[in-house]
C-alpha cells in the first residue's frame, strides 16, 4: 500500500485503526524494533506477542504518541499518534493498588470519564445536573458491564488482583473508545481469571465494535479470539493472521534458532523451543484451527 | 498569662470570655485559616505517600524562621521563604514526582531534613536567643499573633485553596493513577510540581501554629483519621477539614484555660480521633456491618 492512497487526512470509516509503516524505535543508540509494517482493522482484536524486552509495550506506546519513533510512522484512525488519544481507552501494563489505597473502585472508574477536566465536582451535583446524572449512569452501566457491580463500592485496595483489573478494565472502557489498548492485562491473574478477562474483552470487541491491541506474553488465553498477531523478536518483526505468523518459517527466521510448530490431533497448534523461556524450559503456545 | 480566668462549667461565658482577647481572637483566626489548609493538602499528602516530604517542608520551615529572627524581620519570611525554597529543590531533584523514584526521593528529603535542623539551631544560638525561643519554633505556640501574620495566612490560604480548587480532580487522577492519566492529557509532571509548592505553603503556615516538628498533628492525622471513616473522596476531604477545625478550635480552649502548649492539644486531641476512628473501625468489623470491613 503507498502512502498516496492512504493520506494523513483520511480519517472515514475505512481508515484502519493503526498502521506502522518502516517504523521504527531507538533508546539512544539502542535499536528497539526497526522496520515494522503492520496493520490492526476496525474492530479487529489484535495481539503483539514476544518474548520480554524486545519492546511490545513501547510499541503501544509510539501509537499512544508517548514515545517517537526515530523513523517511518505510525498513524492512528489516520492521524499522527497522541491526536486521536480521546478516542483511545489505555490500561497500562499491570499496577497494584496497595492495599492502604482507600479511593472506591467507582471513583477510579469516574477518574478514567472526566478525570482530566479542572476543577472538583460539588457533592450532590448530580441531583441538579443532566450531565452529572449522565455521567454517573454511565459508569454503572460499564461497571455492570465487565461484571464488577458487586465489588465496585469497595476500596481498590482492598481488592484482588482479578477484581482490581475488570474495574481497569471499565475504567479504560468508560468513555466508549474506538481503540482500546491493553498492555499485558492478563499477567498476574490467576488462570479462571486470565480465561474470564479474555473472553470479557472478545465480547466487548465483537458487541460494541471496539478495536483492541492488546499486548501479551502468554498467549494462550487469547489465541481463540485473535484476528490478527504482531510478532516482535530480536531476528524482526511479522504480522498476519495467527496462521500465517505462528509457523517453524516465520518464527524460527524471528528468533534465529531453530523453532518447531506441531499440529495436536484435536486441531491445535503448539509452539516448541523459544528461548526466552527461562533455563531451557518448554514454552508452548497453542491455536486451535 | 497570670490573668487566665479560671474555666467555668457556663460555657457560653466561656467562649465569649475567649473573644475577649485581641490576641484569642486573633490566634482563633490564624488557626482557622491553617486547620484548613493544612487538612486538605494534608489529605492529597497522604493520598500521594508523601507525609516525609511534608515533614521536611515544615522541619526547614525551623531555620527559615530563625533565621528571619536573626535578621531582625518577622519570622513569617522565613517560615514561607524555606518552605517554598525547599519544595522547589524536591520538585527539581526529583523529577518524577510520586512514585517512581520514592528511595531515591527518600534520601533526597531525608538529608535535607538533618541539614535544615543543624541550622536552624545554629541560627537560634547566633540570635542568643534562649531555648524558649527555639522551643516555640519547633512546637508551636498561638500566643503574640499579629493582625498582619492573620492577613498573610489569609491571602495565603486563598491562594493555596483557589489554585487546589482549580487542579484538584486532575490531580487526583494523577496521584492515583498517573499513567492513565498521562496518557489522558493531564499534565502529571507539572501537577507534581504545583503540589509540592501547594504543600511547602501550607507546611509553612502550619508550624506557625504547630510548630514545626508537630506539624503531623494537622498536616497528616485528620486525613488519616478520616480515610478510616470513609472511602468516598468528597466526602473524606470534608471530613479531614471539619476534623482539623474541632481539633483546633478545642486546643485553643484548652491552651487558653490550662496554659499547655497548644502543639501538645492539637497533637493528642488529632491522635485521639485518630485512635477512635481505628477502634470504631474494629468494632464495626467486629459486628460485620455493610461489605465495607477493614
């Protein structure tokens, strides 16, 4: 695709929600990435997945406009990164809140709909004001929404991990973003909790149409719902469906030693040999055809 | 304060005999304005662990004092003049503010604090001024306070109050949660910055009250006490200034009857709420009451 065809201006309905073109990152002298082509849909549910330290999160966050790019560009629904930021719900990779945290998971919800304006809001506006009523029904309803109702009363502090991360998950979703970026949310929740967390964000994809760029280091939870992955190693960068990238070709050329790729009998693919698994161990990422 | 008249059980009397003093009235005044504002930078202080720097803001507020007593110009200067000074060191020394860096931030506040009290007791001994002198510095005195100081702590707490009306939900975003909040616009660096000027002010205006070493009384406990009672952010910073006004207003009383310092009254009575907050706490947890335990 050359840049004539797409310009900077078009921000229609076609537009994809991303695209890296040659881009690429440096840290100093360092390179991160370089020369990474990639393209995430409307509505799509994407996947950048890699070991650690190749530089997934700063990927999102070239797109997010918080860090630039040394050369080649990354447009966002057409436009420079950070300009289409309103339009991006972002849950960074994973924060605790420690437990002397004594602000209500509602109030990190409401934080995420209009923390950014000035001033404070008057106790009891909402008795008065449309807008106010508005806005507080609209954090219940996304509150009800990824499930966290029951909890969401309480001090974020004194939550779990698993219930911490549904309620930033609201928050990130509380202003109906087109794009939602998601940096490793399944890490450190337990595996009924990673399973719930994936299947919550796929419903939100398919149902309101939201883009999500997630990024991840286990695979595992998500691969079912994937449209897309961008695989980042130190031998490059691929992009495509998970069954063109997760291939013995594509992944051995990326981490430059030898990878196999199985077909289980019951349709799954299973991953063996990546090095970034710590002494050796088998790391195994599986798909299912 | 030979003249105290005794306490009488008609409180009415009693309050109106405190309005009788230009110098009550006055300190009733200064108080008012610093429970204020001390309270609710207190109750971001706390939100943002940032209770050592708070201290060490109101420990060189000690020299600051003394040195203005050395140079023959009200201790008031001094008391705003170090205060801010040295939250602009913090706020250049440490550029990220919250979190990030908190041991590095650590050694930075804590050398500057062991520094700030050396001199201040220097300052003291250059001025040949008595240990008295030194003692109502560190822990505070309401007694002698000047129409003048009433109206520089007037101007200064609606200076701090209308900038932290301005910046307070921002702000509150960015001590939570500062990476989503950047990413939102807010300008988390900046904010960290104004904080800690907000908090050297009002770190200045309480050890007028407090002293500089009592400083926790009002800067840090009525937050604390409050965050037990409630997690409702508006409700919590109305709390912690209702809490900051009884207990300031109590000492006051209790100073003008009993002739104990008024840094001791203020520190008991705020450590009293604060003990009762806790034990309501437990009770309540103890009964099960609400989902709303610990």
């Amino acid at each position: 695709m050359n840049s004539s065809e797409t310009g900077t201006q078009d921000v229609g309905a076609e537009t994809p929600a991303v695209v890296f073109r040659h881009a690429s990152a440096r840290w100093g002298n360092r390179v991160i990435w370089e020369d990474v082509n990639a393209e995430v849909g409307r509505g799509e549910f994407v996947a950048i997945l890699g070991p650690n330290g190749v530089g997934k999160s700063t990927l999102v966050k070239a797109v997010l406009g918080l860090f630039p790019l040394s050369s080649g560009e990354v447009l966002v629904f057409g436009e420079e990164p950070g300009e289409a930021n309103p339009r991006i719900g972002y849950l960074p990779q994973r924060r605790h809140f420690d437990p002397g945290v004594r602000i209500r998971g509602i109030d990190v919800v409401r934080l995420g709909f209009d923390g950014d304006s000035w001033g404070f809001p008057l106790p009891g506006l909402s008795r008065f004001s449309r807008r106010h009523r508005d806005a507080d029904a609209r954090v219940r309803a996304v509150i009800e929404m990824v499930g966290a109702t029951g909890y969401a009363g309480r001090p974020i502090g004194q939550i779990s991990g698993g219930e911490q991360q549904r309620l930033l998950i609201a928050q990130a979703l509380v202003r109906e973003p087109d794009l939602l970026i998601l940096d490793e949310p399944l890490d450190s929740l337990d595996l009924p909790n990673q399973a719930a967390a994936a299947a919550l964000l796929a419903s939100v994809s398919k149902e309101a149409g939201v883009t999500i760029l997630m990024v991840a280091h286990n695979v595992n939870p998500i691969l079912s719902y994937l449209d897309r992955v961008i695989y980042l190693a130190k031998g490059g960068v691929a992009s495509g469906t998970p069954e063109e990238v997760i291939t013995q070709e594509t992944l051995t050329r990326l981490y430059g030693t030898p990878i196999e790729v199985f077909r289980t009998s019951d349709g799954h693919l299973v991953v063996v040999g990546q090095p970034e698994a710590p002494h050796g161990d088998v790391h195994a990422h599986m798909v299912r055809q | 304060m030979t003249a105290n008249p005794p306490f009488t059980w008609n409180l009415i009397e009693d309050v109106r005999q405190l309005f009788e003093f230009p110098f009550m009235v006055n300190a009733l005044r200064a108080g008012t304005l610093v429970a204020i504002v001390a309270s609710l930078i207190g109750w971001f202080m706390v939100l943002r662990r940032q209770t050592f720097a708070g201290h060490t803001l109101a420990v060189v507020s000690f020299p600051g004092a003394s040195a203005a007593i050395l140079l023959g110009v009200s201790a008031t200067y001094g008391y705003f003049a170090f205060a801010i000074g040295a939250a602009l060191v913090f706020a250049v020394l440490s550029p990220a503010g919250v979190a990030r860096s908190r041991t590095e931030e650590s050694a930075i506040v804590g050398t500057v604090q062991a520094f700030a009290l050396a001199s201040g007791f220097l300052f003291i001994s250059l001025s040949h001024r008595n240990i008295t002198g030194a003692q109502s510095l560190l822990f505070g005195s309401f007694l002698g306070i000047t129409t003048t100081q009433v109206a520089v702590l007037a101007a200064s707490t609606a200076l701090v109050l209308a900038i932290l009306g301005f910046i307070a939900r921002p702000l509150l975003f960015a001590s939570v949660d500062p990476d989503v909040a950047n990413a939102r616009g807010v300008p988390v660096r900046l904010l960290s910055v104004v904080f800690l000027l907000l908090l050297g002010i009002a770190a200045a205006e309480a050890s007028q009250i407090t002293g500089s070493l009592l400083i926790f009384a009002l800067l840090v406990l009525p937050a604390a006490t409050a965050e037990r009672l409630t997690s409702r952010p508006g409700m919590s910073a109305v709390l912690t200034v209702l809490i900051a006004l009884v207990v300031t207003w109590l000492s006051l009383a209790l100073s003008y009857y009993n002739n104990y310092p008024i840094g001791f009254h203020v520190t008991s009575l705020a450590f009293g709420a604060y003990v009762l907050a806790r034990a309501a706490r437990v009770v309540t947890g103890r009964l099960g009451t609400a989902g709303v335990v610990q």
